[in-house]
C-alpha cells in the first residue's frame, strides 16, 4: 500500500475522522466511558493548529488539561474563531467515520469506537507532522478524559458549548 499525504488534510474529512478516531481511543482508554459528541468540536479543532505545536512539547500524558492551559493562556486567544472555522471539517470528520463504522453515537450523545476501526499501527507509518497533529489529539483526549464533564471542559477554555 503506498501512503498518500493530503496537502490540505487539515479539510479533509478522512483525516478529521482518524483524528477524532485518535482523540476517541486515548479518552476512553482513561475514562473507560465514551467521550460526548461536543468535545470532539473542541478538540479536533486544537489538534489540527500546527501553531499551537509549541504548546505541546513540554508535556505529557500527567501534565494535564488545566495545567496547560494555565501554561499557554494563548491557546485561549482565537479560540471562538477557531471552533468556528472548523465547525464543517469536524462535522464531515465525525460523519465519515460514523458512516464507515469506525465511531458510532451512544445514547446520551457520546461517541465510540465502532467495529471498523483503523489500527493504531497507522499512524507509525504516518509523515511527521500528521503524525504530530494525532498524538495531539491522542494528549487532548487523555487530559480531557481525567478533567471532569464536557462542560467544565469548555468552561476551562473559556468557551460555552
């Protein structure tokens, strides 16, 4: 199989489903119950900023959600656009992989893994920043999974779901 690089995979919805699959798989290994629909509108979003990378390097899986952001109050700033902007990337994310069975909608509006989903072998054989924007989102769905419910998630980001 010969892997192919979206240049523009930041819109491409296979892309935003892997990596909502990514953040979906790393939240319920800590949480042990599906992450809600509404974190993923935050968190694919966040993963996706190439320019919030910096933000990134000097943590861990224990540094935690508030931690960090009391570290880069600037992930703050843009914020409300930020969402905004990529509002139809994570919606057509999030459908593709509904579609194809790789997540599927509990009742209560969460989101798990379904029965088709990729393994987390692929992204070892990912370029190196695709690679960088999925352990992203795998570090958002760790610290997301131990910080409380979806709205004191967006509370702590300063923003109302």
């Amino acid at each position: 199989m010969t892997l192919a690089v979206d240049m523009f995979a930041e819109s491409n919805p296979a892309f935003a489903a892997f990596v909502a699959i990514g953040f979906c798989r790393s939240y319920l290994d800590i949480a042990g119950a599906p992450p809600s629909i509404a974190l993923f509108y935050l968190a694919v979003p966040i993963a996706v900023s190439d320019d919030l990378q910096n933000t990134f390097l000097s943590t861990n899986a224990s540094t935690g959600l508030l931690a960090w952001l009391t570290r880069y109050p600037e992930v703050r700033f843009g914020l409300g656009a930020r969402l905004d902007a990529a509002l139809p990337i994570v919606s057509g994310g999030i459908q593709l992989a509904l579609l194809s069975k790789a997540l599927r909608l509990e009742p209560g509006g969460s989101l798990r893994l379904g029965t088709d989903v990729p393994g987390k072998g692929v992204v070892e054989k990912l370029p190196p920043q695709p690679k960088q924007v999925l352990r992203r989102a795998e570090r958002l769905g760790n610290w997301m999974a131990k910080a409380g419910t979806a709205a004191a998630i967006y509370s702590a980001f300063g923003v109302t779901p």
